[in-house]
C-alpha cells in the first residue's frame, strides 16, 4: 500500500532535501500542511503541486 502523506522526514526524503529549515522556508512559501492534533502531515499531490508552481526557466 502506498501512502499519499507523509510525515515531515518521509516529505524531506521525498523532495530530496537533508535540512528541516529548507523544509520549513516552503512551508513558509507556501506548501500546504495538514494538522490533526499533533499530526502533522503532507500531501505528495500538494509537494508536487507546489514544486510544479516554483518551476523556473533560468536563462544563462
């Protein structure tokens, strides 16, 4: 069974990033986090929703 949230460590895995400050700097950018309680969880579709919404074309 695959899961559609991830807690925060398995959404850092998932965006290939090692810092809980970066994590936090797109949550504070934007990226939507779902509180139950003391659960806290994101969705896979909103990471890629998000990444999706900050892609760039950087011209040299």
């Amino acid at each position: 069974m695959t899961t559609n949230f991830f807690n925060y460590k398995d959404a850092m895995k998932y965006l290939g990033i090692k810092s809980p400050i970066t994590l936090r700097n797109y949550i504070n950018q934007g990226l939507p986090v779902i509180e139950i309680g003391n659960s806290k969880k994101i969705s896979k579709d909103s990471i890629d929703e998000f990444m999706k919404e900050h892609q760039k074309v950087i011209s040299k």
